[in-house]
C-alpha cells in the first residue's frame, strides 16, 4: 500500500471519529437542555408550593400515594430528607447502614413531628421532638428541629383582615336525581355544588396555594369576652382561608333528589356518608363536604393550618347531621310535626329518638377530632331582623336544649339567608340583636357578600366577616368574583342545567 493510500485512510478514520464526537456533544447538549428546562417548570411553578414534610415517614426518593396517583401535581414533590425513616422505623440505604436499628416509636415520633411541620405547626413539631427522652443526644431529631427552625424563621404572618371564606350546601352526588326537572331543581342548581365541582375546586385552590384556617386562628377571646388578634403564620406563596358549609342536616325534602342520607362514622373511625342506592343498599363514601375534605387533607396535609378543617353552620328543626334529634321527634307534638315528619314517622315505625341522639353526638364527637368546628345558623334558619325578640329567643333556647348538646357551645353565629344584624358599620349594645346574641356567647359573626374577595370586620368584642358562595348561581353569572380562587370553566360540571335560573 502507498504512502498516499495510507495517508487517504488514516484522515478518513480522523473524520469518522470527528463526526462520532461532534454527535455525542450534540446528545449530551440536548439531553443537558431537555434537564434543565425540565428544572425550570419545577422551579417555576410548584416550588413555592412544595413542602419538605408532605411525604412524612416516606423513605428517601419513594412517592406518595396521591403523587403517584397524579403525576405532575404540587402534592408534595420534594423527596424525603436521607436520614428520613419510614413511619414504621425500616428501612434501607445503599450505604449499608439499617434504619431498622431506629426504635420503632422513634421513627412514628419523626412521621407526627413531619406532619405538624407540613401543616405550619412548627412550634408543635419542635416541641414534640425536644421532650423525647434522650433528645440531646438524638442527632437526627436535632437536626429535624433545626430544620422546622429554619422554616419557620421564613414563615410571616397574614393579614387577618385579609382573610377570605367561601362556603357550600350540601353537595350534589348524583346529579341526574337532583336536576330532574321537578320543583328542586331550580334551587338545587342555584345554591349547591356539585362532588365534581368540590374535588376540582378543592384541587384548583391547593395548586395556588390556599390552605384551609379555623376562624379561631385570626382571633381569640379573654374571659371578659374582648377580642386579641392572633397571627397565622405561613410560608411565602400561601394564602389562609375559612371553609364553611351550611344546613349539613340532609332535610327531608332532599329525600330521594341525590342527596347523602347522613354522615356516619365507620369501623376505622372516619367520617363518611351514607347514600341510599335505587336498590335499597346503603353505599359509604365521600358524598359530601366533610369526607371530601378530610380525604384531600390526608392526602395533601399541607392544605390544612394546624390540622384544621371547616366550621359546619347547623340548623336544628329537623335535626343535625342526617340524624333527627329535633324535640318534635321525641314528642311528636302534633300542632308542630310537618307533613315530611309525618311521613318519616310512618315509614320508621322502630325510630328511636335516644338512639338517634347518640348517634348524633358519636358523628359530631370524630369529626371535632378530625379538625371540624360547629357553629349556629340559628335553629330555625331565621332571618333575626324579621322576628320579635320574643321569637327570638324561643329560636336561641331551641338551639341550646337540642344542638348544643349534640354538637358542643359554640361562639360562631353564621346568619341564614346571607342575613345580617345590622348594616355595615359596627356592632354596638344598641343594636339588640347584638346584645341578645351576645349574651347567647356568640363572639363570631358572619354573613354574605362575595362581592370582595374578603371582608373582615374586627371590634373590641367580635369579629366579623363575609363569605362567598361557590355555587351555581356565582360560578355562572359572575365567575370573575371567585377566579382568584380557582378557574370555574375547569370545574364546572356540564351535567348543571344552563341557565342557571335567576334568584
């Protein structure tokens, strides 16, 4: 072979191998791309929303359930922490070293120590971990509190007068019973919202990070009933907000329209619903708010403040709850039962009202447990400003002799009808309905107006606010007055009759 060949071969090898390495610095240039613009998204859109102890007790890069369950969503995309066990204290690094050797209490300790931290119980958290015995010499609690420390140090506090609060009905389950076309329909689709539309609201509001208050975090009372502002403190990128739902007593006119029959509590100690299927079967499940919330809570626990959940607005003339503890179904005082109580009556011949009672009072026990808080809509569901003082109070000592020991007292009056006590400016002893409601110890007042995004009032002796309702009446005729809360073309359920009938 001449020299010219040779030389004709070895720049053709030369060229080959020029052109191989210019492909892998192409790849490893996109692949590097692709990662960082990756990177970008996540920083972009969910860091502010991501919380380091969403996952509590998983083990280091293992998901969630619900991260599995929806890809991509902001429930907690942070991994675990490595020296992070999982909440039955096993577990495995590829160093070697056994997590198993962690005492298994200790390991349950740092998953409830991670779940006050993710909902902004830092205080909480790091109190948890500092009584353990032995804590001074516990390096990975010392470094979880340095860490709930630093977060916390991040954390400012919230306007109180700021704080927005939205409220439901009771939830449409099954929307082909409850828009039928008979003569509930029409209210049905103005003041309810249906499951579908809570579970996309409920996501919607978490993804822009909202997380849910109790009225008692904005404020407190001393024993002489004046009022101290309290302060909600929460990470940069998260809004406080007070969820409520009204007349959560599944009324007998609901009967057979789609509704839930009541709230029940299960073997395992949860809150769900009963439905009554067409084949006479009860079906258990999340039909309604509380278990729909208490669900989204488990899963995203960083949408609760503290673990707090809603505050439930109850009636009491057909009872609470589902359960009929009204005093009529004990004495059946004929000048007050009702044509559906009659009826009730006729197609529950073994209806025990003590019972009921206990029921009643077992529901309402778990869920105060689970985070949830009662307040008056007065027993009646009365506008107060259209009764005599006298009927009045006959409506007060109905809701003390037959609610309150079901449900427990309670400081918070959230007036039916969207009523109020008085006009805009501020409560006074001169108003008597202040004075009557005060002495009855409400201390929390609040009516309707989404007209802002929030309204809060704050006088020497009570708090005030306004709530907004997300129903079909708001999501169809002024969807802009709740679009800071969520996008209502992405919940709206097209099974809602359009128009929404006006009020």
């Amino acid at each position: 072979m001449s020299r010219d060949q040779k030389t004709v071969i070895e720049r053709e090898i030369r060229r080959r191998r020029l052109n191989l390495m210019l492909k892998c610095i192409i790849c490893v240039l996109i692949f590097g791309s692709a990662g960082l613009g990756a990177w970008l998204v996540y920083d972009t859109n969910f860091k502010d929303h991501s919380n380091p102890w969403t996952e509590s007790g998983k083990a280091a890069g293992e998901k969630a359930p619900d991260q599995e369950a929806a890809e991509g969503s902001v429930s907690g995309d942070a991994p675990a922490d490595d020296g992070q066990a999982a909440e039955d204290g096993s577990g495995n690094d590829e160093g070697g070293a056994s997590d198993a050797a962690v005492p298994a209490d200790e390991g349950s300790l740092e998953a409830q120590a991670n779940r006050m931290a993710a909902q902004y119980d830092y205080d909480g958290a790091i109190s948890l971990l500092r009584g353990q015995p032995g804590y001074d010499r516990n390096d990975r609690f010392k470094n979880l509190v340095s860490t709930y420390e630093q977060t916390k140090a991040s954390c400012s506090p919230y306007p109180i007068d700021q704080i927005t609060h939205v409220f439901f009905h009771s939830l449409v389950y099954d929307t082909s019973k409850a828009f039928d076309g008979d003569a509930y329909e029409a209210g049905y689709n103005q003041v309810m919202t249906t499951v579908s539309e809570m579970n996309s609201i409920l996501q919607q509001m978490y993804n822009r990070g909202f997380v849910m208050i109790s009225l008692h975090d904005m404020v407190e009372f001393d024993e002489a009933g004046n009022l101290s502002k309290k302060e909600v403190l929460l990470p940069p990128g998260k809004t406080p907000f007070v969820l409520s739902q009204d007349d959560c007593s599944y009324y007998h006119y609901m009967d057979g329209d789609g509704f839930p029959q009541k709230l029940v509590v299960t073997d395992d100690g949860k809150v769900k619903n009963s439905y009554l299927e067409d084949d006479g079967s009860v079906s258990i499940g999340d039909y309604d708010v509380v278990p729909i919330v208490d669900t989204f809570v488990e899963q995203h626990p960083d949408f609760s403040y503290h673990g707090h959940k809603g505050i439930l607005a109850l009636t009491g003339y057909e009872g609470v709850l589902g359960y009929r503890t009204d005093e009529v179904y004990k004495t059946r005082q004929e000048d007050r039962v009702t044509d559906f109580q009659r009826e009730f009556f006729a197609n529950n011949p073994d209806f025990n009202f003590d019972n009921e009672v206990a029921e009643a009072k077992k529901v309402a026990d778990a869920m105060k447990a689970e985070g949830w808080e009662f307040a008056s809509h007065t027993w009646g569901h009365i506008n107060p400003r259209t009764y005599s003082m006298e009927s009045l109070q006959r409506d007060s000592d109905r809701w003390a002799n037959w609610v309150v020991p079901i449900v427990g007292p309670t400081d918070v009056l959230i007036f039916a009808f969207g009523a109020d006590i008085g006009d805009w400016q501020p409560y006074s002893m001169s108003n008597e309905y202040f004075a009557h409601y005060k002495s009855m110890g409400f201390r929390i007042f609040c009516n309707v107006d989404a007209s802002a995004k929030y309204w809060v009032q704050i006088g020497q002796d009570y708090l005030r606010q306004a709530r907004r309702n997300l129903d079909g009446y708001r999501m169809y005729y002024t969807p802009d007055l709740i679009s800071d809360l969520f996008d209502v073309d992405q919940a709206w359920d097209d099974s809602r009759p359009t128009p929404v009938p006006q009020m």
